[in-house]
C-alpha cells in the first residue's frame, strides 16, 4: 500500500480496546488512522490526555503515520445563532486535544436536518448563512480551513452541501459508501468534487453500512480504484469498517482490485 500515490487508512476500532493499542496493532498496516472521539457529558469519553498524545506523536513519526480526527456531532449553530451549540464546543475540545498531533483533516457532519425536505428559499438561505458561520468558527480553530473536510452523508441529496461548501475554503470529505449506500453512481460525484476532497471514505454495504469492502462486487470496487487513482487524488481514503475481520477482508478486497488494474495494464506497482 505504501507505494500508493495516496494514503490509505482505517479507523481508531478495529481491535476491541482503547485508541493507542489499535494504533500499535495499525501502525505497520497502514499509513493514516482515523480518531473516532467521543464524549459524553457528565459520562464516559476517549478523548486522548497529554501522554496519549506524546505516544501517538511517536508512533506517527515512526513508522511515517498520519492522523485523520472525526468530530464527535453534526456541527449545528444554536438555535438564537450563537456558538454555544453543543457541536461547536465539543469539536473545540477535540481539535484542542488533538491539534498537536498534525493532523492530515478533521471530518465533520453538517446537521441539515432541518431542511433536508424544506423549500422555502428563506429558510435554506438561513440554514447556508449558519452552516457558513459555524464552518468558519471551527476553521479558525484549526488555523486553516482546508484542514476541514465536510463529509457527504446518506439520504441526503448528492448536491446538498453545494452552495454552503461555496462560501468556505474547507476541503471535503466524499464517503464513497454512503453513495454506495444510496444507490448512487460514484464516479459522477467524484469526478465533480475529488479536486476539493483531503478525504475519502470508504466501506461496504451489507444489513448497514461501514461493513467490509468484500460486500462490494469486485467489478464495482476496481472501477472505483482505477477512478481514484487516476484522478491523481494524493490524500487519504480511508476503509471506514470497525472491526478486526471486516478491515482483513476490506483490505484484501482492496489489494485484489489493485492486482487486476495492474493485470489489466492500468496500474503499475512502483
């Protein structure tokens, strides 16, 4: 995987324990690891201390790793337009624990419930307008914007984030899966976004999502890669599965739809 033009990845649980023994068990595997962060108020949380951090900073440097954080909510303003939205704190605690690590992106949500199904024109342009500035206070948080990588989301229509992504210099994050999940055609989408995307997720369908990539039809998933990898795309896709089985056989799946591109001409290994 290493002689890839870009990195790929998995999440932070794919062994059942904390995140620094799934980053040891990663570290020779992969080239980025996902931090999925959670934290529960006045409950249980995995945000990483200052050792943890140290630790995972040497394991990175090691063995040439990156990380990608995923912020905990769907960032949403407060419903009087102020930040005090539980979203917007709780992504400032993530990128304060996490900003020493370097990371290649932190994804988001952006909760658009509200207007998923709404067509007053005044009400989409409040939810742009919001969606805006909730963007912009987490992007100066990170110091640049293009380290946010707003994620596509299933059931919500392919084009949906368009006019908000417009106002921002953030970057995107396009979940393959989710699209996969949707029904959609994949290429479509990412030969209209990929130059804006640090991210790409990846994972397979079965009686839900994030499942392993052997669900998908051989066929399917070579066509995918070989759009991947030529569209120059040089950031992180990530196989987004939890769960030491289903990252084995994602993987595999991965490496077999790289062996027929290179059996088909169309990808050589360095």
């Amino acid at each position: 995987m290493k002689q890839l033009p870009f990195r790929i990845g998995t999440t932070s649980y794919i062994v059942p324990d904390e995140i620094l023994p799934n980053v040891h068990f990663l570290a020779d595997q992969v080239d980025d690891i996902e931090l999925v962060l959670f934290e529960v108020d006045h409950g249980p949380n995995n945000l990483p201390d200052a050792e943890t951090i140290r630790e995972l900073r040497m394991v990175a440097q090691q063995h040439q790793l990156s990380y990608t954080v995923h912020l905990p909510l769907d960032l949403h303003m407060a419903t009087d337009g102020s930040e005090q939205h539980i979203s917007i704190r709780k992504a400032s605690k993530v990128i304060e624990c996490t900003l020493e690590l370097n990371p290649w992106a932190f994804v988001l949500h952006l909760d658009g419930r509200e207007i998923l199904h709404n067509t007053d024109p005044a009400n989409i342009e409040n939810w742009n307008n919001q969606a805006s500035r909730a963007l912009k206070i987490v992007a100066d948080l990170v110091q640049d914007a293009r380290l946010l990588s707003v994620e596509n989301l299933e059931k919500y229509p392919p084009n949906f984030w368009d006019e908000v992504l417009k106002r921002s210099a953030v970057s995107r994050c396009i979940d393959i899966g989710h699209l996969w999940y949707d029904g959609l055609d994949q290429i479509p989408y990412l030969e209209k976004y990929i130059d804006g995307a640090r991210v790409l997720h990846i994972h397979g369908i079965a009686e839900r999502d994030h499942k392993s990539l052997n669900n998908v039809p051989i066929i399917e998933l070579t066509r995918v890669m070989n759009f991947i990898l030529r569209s120059g795309f040089q950031g992180v896709l990530t196989v987004e599965v939890f769960g030491e089985e289903d990252f084995k056989s994602s993987m595999a799946a991965v490496q077999e739809a790289l062996n027929r591109l290179s059996l088909e001409g169309l990808w050589e290994n360095k």
